[in-house]
C-alpha cells in the first residue's frame, strides 16, 4: 500500500474547503457563518445560493486544475446526534444498503480491507491531523444507467479533532494497486475518478451541526461539461437523505439503532485482523472485512 503523503493531501484540501481549513486551524471553528468568500484561494462560480434550503450553497470551478472535469462545492446545516457524526454519514455513502436508498445507479459498495491498526495510522500521520476513526480501501460499481457500468478503488480515512470538528477525505488507488480489487470482481470497467472528495463537519450546537462536501469526480469516458450537473443531482440526494436520517437519530428513528451498536467508547475498536496484506505495507496496516467509506 503507498500511504498517502497527508501533507500534500490536506494541504489540498483547505484550499478547496474553508470549513476543512476551520477544522485544521482553529479551536473553535465557526462552521458556514464563519466562511469568508474572500479567502478563497481559487476563484469559484456559484450556482446556487440560498440559506432557507438544505443545501445552501453550491459553487464549482469548471476544468480544476486542467482535470477536463469541474470541482464542485456544497454547504448545509444538519440536524442529528453529537456521537459518531462523521462516521455515520459516511455511512450514508459506503454501506450498500443505505446507499441503494438514495442511489438507484449504486450496484455494489463493498469493503475491501480497513486498518488492523489505527494507532500505526496515526503514528505515520501527524499530530495536527487529528485522530484517525477509519481508514481503508474500498471498491464502488455503478449499474447501467445514463452511461456504463463504472468502478473505482479508493482509500478514504476519517479524521476527528479536537475541537469537535471532523474531515473525511478520500483519494482513489493508482493503477499499479489495481491487485486489491475485489477478487470476485475480475471483469474491469471503465474507472471513475475521485481527484478530490472531501467532507467536514462542525458542530454549531448540541444537536446541530454543518457540513462543506467538496468533490471533483472524473466519470471515465464522460463528456466532462455533463459532469457537473450530474454531481449536483446526486449529491443533493445524499443531503435530502442524510437531512431525514439524521433527525431520526433524535426520535428512535434508524440513525438511533445505528448509533445503539457503537460502544461507548470514541475510539473505534477494530476486530481481531483476517487476511493481511501486511506484505505490501510498511506497518501491516490494512486487514480485510471493516467497516469502510466510500464516496460516490
């Protein structure tokens, strides 16, 4: 496993996320209100802005960084429990049977392998990049829809802070780790490609909180200007989604019998490691079989 350089990755992050910035820098972040457009490092188009909606806000960059694909930028404010936020709505998005309920062109999300050890993550990352909860690769495959099946493999993590905040971030595999693809997924598809997907949290109140979701995805052998619109769509549906589940964790709802199953501690125990690829890593990082996220 090539384990990722966290300072070049973060330090792309914050220039793209002001609330990831908020995150990383400052003891107590002020979510959306706190955001100044101005210190924006690139220059953004917005789209859509409204603070009376679930999302709020959602500006792009057409062609980031000459990908051929835009990165796009989304804001809302979100009501739920305190415990395991981050975790859960990461959730919304690597457990199948979530997913599949706002996604229908999701036809297997599935985990590959995730840390027999976050305490080796953490000692390979630094200090300011707060607490490692989840790390691992995972495999997404979409149904025929507007366009082919696509695939993609990536490392995603997720990084709680002191100040209450949390990042989850992921980057996709390169072609040389293509060997931990799943080895009952043996025909390839055309690959879809996260060059940047990142999300923050921060807390705003007991039971409230915002989130900045930030991706650019390269949709393998898709018209680049169609991308855009078709990122907006879905992820609007992960927010209209994660809008209900989220409430229902302060009614008993699913998101409460979810969050009954996490121990009590704050530390993700992790269980006793299955097959390793131990040879492949530094550290004997990555065992099969955890709980992974994946972005779309």
């Amino acid at each position: 496993l090539k384990f990722p350089n966290f300072d070049a990755l973060f330090d792309e992050i914050v220039k793209v996320s002001p609330m990831a910035k908020q995150a990383l820098t400052e003891d107590n972040p002020g979510g959306i209100k706190a955001i100044n457009a101005a210190d924006d490092v690139y220059r953004w188009k917005v789209t859509d802005s409204n603070p009376k909606r679930l999302v709020s806000h959602i500006d792009k960059i057409d062609n980031f960084q000459n990908k051929g694909v835009p990165i796009v930028r989304f804001r809302s404010s979100l009501r739920g429990p305190t415990k395991r936020r981050a975790e859960c709505f990461s959730e919304l998005i690597s457990v199948q049977h979530l997913r599949q309920k706002w996604d229908v062109t999701c036809a297997i999300v599935d985990t590959i392998y995730d840390a027999a050890s976050l305490d080796e993550v953490k000692k390979l990352q630094k200090e300011k990049y707060g607490e490692p909860t989840l790390f691992g690769i995972g495999y997404v495959k979409t149904k025929q829809s507007v366009v082919s099946p696509r695939e993609q493999l990536t490392l995603c993590g997720c990084q709680n802070f002191p100040n209450g905040a949390s990042v989850v971030w992921g980057m996709e595999m390169e072609e040389d780790q293509n060997y931990l693809f799943p080895k009952n997924q043996l025909k390839r598809m055309p690959r879809s490609t996260s060059h940047i997907w990142a999300v923050t949290f921060i807390p705003t109140g007991e039971e409230t909180f915002d989130v900045e979701y930030v991706l650019q995805l390269e949709i393998g052998g898709f018209p680049g200007w169609l991308t855009g619109p078709v990122l907006v769509e879905t992820i609007k549906k992960t927010f209209r989604f994660a809008d209900d589940y989220f409430k229902s964790g302060l009614d008993g709802g699913d998101l409460a019998k979810r969050l009954a199953l996490f121990p009590d501690e704050e530390v993700v125990i992790m269980s006793d490691p299955g097959e390793s690829i131990s040879e492949t890593t530094d550290a004997g990082l990555l065992d099969k079989e955890q709980t992974l996220l994946m972005p779309p």
